[in-house]
C-alpha cells in the first residue's frame, strides 16, 4: 500500500493511501491545529485527497520547499526504479525500516531512513538507507526474479551494486527466489550473474574462511564432496545471499553460504551445507554491523557441516582401502591363474621333450607328438638354438608351402634327416618343397 510519510517529533508518522470521508476530514483536522510539519523547512503542512494520489500532505497553496521538491524529484525515480517488483516488496521494505527504526531508538548510532528520502541527489536508491556509526549501508529487496532469462535485471542489479559502493554505502540485498540452483549431487550452487556481484561477507563468511583453511588443508577435500572444483589453487572467499521466502505467513530469510569457485559462466560455487532460515528480526539486528545471522543457528550450521566432512572423509578413504583389497584379491588370483598356467606350459614342454628323447634311444622314426607350431619352435630351440630371425623366415616362407596346420610333418623331416642346424633344415625343406611341385 502506497503512504504518505512526514516527521513529527522525529517520530515517522504515516498517512494511509486511501481512507474514508470521515477518516480524511480528521486529518485535515489536525492538520488545522498545526500538528503536521514539513521535516525539511518546518513549514506547516494540510493534508489533501484525491482519486489520483489518495490522501497526502501538501505545502500550504502548494508552494513546496526546495528540499521537499528535491525528495519528491527523488520519490519519482525511485517509484519508476522499483515498478518491476511485486506487492511484497513494499511489506518487506516496511518490515526492514520497522525492525531497525526500533533498534535505532535504543541506539542513537543507529540513523535509518528511506533511499530516496536520505539520499535524494543519488541517481540510484537503495530501499532502504542506514548509517551505524559512521558506516552506511544500502539495504535493497529484489523480488520477481527470473534468473534464467532475466539478463538485464542482473546487469541493472550489478550496476547497482556497484554504484552504492562507489557512493561510500555496504550494499546488502535481500533476493525472493523460492528455488535455488541447487546441484545435490556435485554439492554445488549455481548463481546468476547478479548474486555472484552482490553475494555479502560478513565477519561470519570471515570465520567460515578461517575453518575452511583448516579443513582444505586435505588435498582430497573436494573429492570427499564430488565438487569439480575449477582449480587447483581455489581461493578461500566464503560468501552469503539473503533469500526472502514466506514460509507458514510469515517472512523469513535464509541464509545461505557458499565458496566462491568459477568465475566465468556457469557461475557454480561450492555449497556449505542447506542454510539456515531466520526472521528479519535476526538478520537486520546491528552490533557495529549486521549479523545476517543467528548466532547459536550458525555454531550449529558449522558443526553440522564438520561433521557431514569427517563423515565423508571416514566414507571415502574406507571405499579406497575395500577397493584396494579388492585389486589385490583380484591381481593375487591373477597371479596364481598365471603361475598355473606356466607351470602348466612347462610340464607339456617337458613332456614333448620326453617323448623326442625316447624317439631318438629308440630310433623310432614315426611321427612326432607336435601338435602346434608353438610346440615345433619351442622343439627347434632345445635343439639347434633357433633364432628369431630364423623363426621369421620359417614361418613366413616355408610354413606357407609345407602347411600351418604341418608343424609336426616338419618336424618329422627335422629328424628323419638328423639335422644339426637351421642351414639343415631349409635345405631339407626346399628339397621337400621342390619334389611337392
């Protein structure tokens, strides 16, 4: 609901955007008795009605001070600024300047106002302005978000953003989002453009810094997690975003904290943990700064988060070392398969040997027990030193011509001609070749 705002007392006094006939002429009422003052020139001010505006306070004969001129210069823009958001915007804008106008009483460090009220000559207005101490901040709400095919909204936010810092102000956002690109599986968030510019860091993004340092000082950290980290050297620059939800009637926000990581698109950063909700009245809460967090929520968020890493640590060097035994279960069978098989090969060798030995006592001259070419080589080997060259030329010129499948016909003609070396045997073999044809 759009309302007319003035000071009294320094106290903020609001006027309702519509109000009834009865409701107005009260108004209009104190206003004659001198109780409405302009903040700025402490002129007196009557309150008028209409079906444009509504009810509001005017400068008598409408003759408005220069500095109420310049806020109403200021209101225009800002209006404009902010016609893309929802309804909620103005109830979570309202909510904000409630929650720290009511620290601001007990704390006369604490100034807050409006952006365009305490900032008029600013080209661009924060929602809400508030100095502690002497720091300012910008505080802004950003609703209707579509960060899929939104592009100039997350230029205009990231240009916003930048603006506020070049003003002297700590920009804080507060984002309605109701799902967050969320990557379970890779325990990943993926931002748009804007939340990786306005993303905060507070003293509570500092201390996940320093327990960040002391965990990743495991090289396997990442792996523990299943995040692809982008490199090697990840800097350690724990940021938060501010979600706006509305959970059960009421407006929360969720804190949700990440590790900075890719820095060209798709912007994924390394996700800690679910966050956390908490009400406004947490997160705007000012000590020097603001929290934007619940304390005890926060010491719990990081011990849950230890605990899910040491668990992932255990998980993960457990799955090596079964896996380990495992390879070497299977690489011990392996082995003894090989060595059952050698010894298999070296009783058949022996046994072929054998039966050449008995062969040659005996002067049988019937045909041997060769029965593969691996068996005619290995024969050649033990007894005339075949070479390799010479296995190449056996295999490639006469075993052509004698026949692959004649290993044992060649090495019947080997002994039937008692031969004592390869020269030997190719003329043997060309012998047997020619008398073939």
């Amino acid at each position: 609901m759009r309302e007319a705002l003035h000071v009294i007392d320094n106290e903020l006094y609001r006027l309702p955007y519509s109000a009834t006939k009865e409701e107005v002429n009260n108004f209009k009422k104190l206003a004659d008795k001198d109780l409405f003052q302009c903040p700025h020139c402490k002129a007196k001010l009557i309150v008028k009605y209409g079906d444009t505006k509504g009810i509001y306070f005017s400068h008598q004969h409408s003759e408005a001070c220069e500095e109420s001129r310049k806020i109403d210069q200021a209101e225009n823009r800002y209006n404009r600024q902010i016609e893309r958001e929802t309804k909620i915007h103005n109830t979570i804008q309202a909510i904000l300047y409630d929650e720290i106008s009511n620290q601001a009483k007990n704390n006369t460090m604490i100034k807050v106002g409006y952006g365009y009220r305490a900032k008029p000559d600013l080209k661009e207005f924060p929602d809400i302005w508030v100095k502690v101490a002497d720091r300012e901040f910008a505080l802004s709400v950003i609703t209707n978000v579509n960060s899929l095919v939104d592009n100039k909204l997350s230029n205009t936010i990231s240009k916003r953003h930048q603006y506020f810092l070049e003003q002297g102000m700590e920009p804080i956002w507060f984002v309605e989002k109701k799902e967050q690109a969320i990557e379970r599986e890779k325990n990943s968030i993926v931002l748009w453009d804007a939340e990786l510019t306005i993303a905060a860091k507070t003293n509570q993004d500092r201390e996940w810094d320093s327990l960040l340092a002391s965990l990743m000082k495991d090289t396997m950290f990442f792996k523990y997690f299943n995040y692809p980290v982008s490199t090697e050297n990840i800097a350690i620059d724990v940021r938060s975003m501010y979600y706006i939800y509305s959970n059960e009637d009421r407006i929360v926000v969720k804190v949700q904290r990440f590790l900075k990581d890719r820095l060209v698109k798709p912007y994924r950063a390394f996700l800690l943990g679910d966050g956390y909700e908490i009400p406004f009245s947490d997160a705007v809460l000012i000590k020097n700064e603001f929290l934007l967090s619940n304390p005890t929520l926060e010491a719990q968020y990081q011990n849950e988060f230890i605990q899910k890493f040491k668990q992932l640590q255990f998980d993960f060097h457990e799955q090596q070392r079964i896996e380990k035994e495992r390879q070497q279960q299977e690489e011990d069978t392996r082995q003894k398969l090989m060595q059952e098989m050698l010894q298999q090969e070296q009783d058949r060798r022996k046994k072929i040997l054998e039966q050449v030995s008995k062969q040659k006592l005996q002067g049988n001259q019937e045909r041997s027990s060769v029965s593969s070419y691996d068996d005619l080589k290995f024969l050649l080997k033990e007894r005339i030193g075949l070479t390799q060259p010479q296995q190449m030329e056996l295999w490639n010129i006469y075993m052509p011509k004698v026949g692959y499948k004649n290993s044992s016909m060649v090495w019947d003609l080997f002994i039937e001609h008692d031969c004592k070396s390869f020269n030997e045997l190719r003329v043997v073999l060309q012998n047997f070749i020619s008398v073939r044809r």
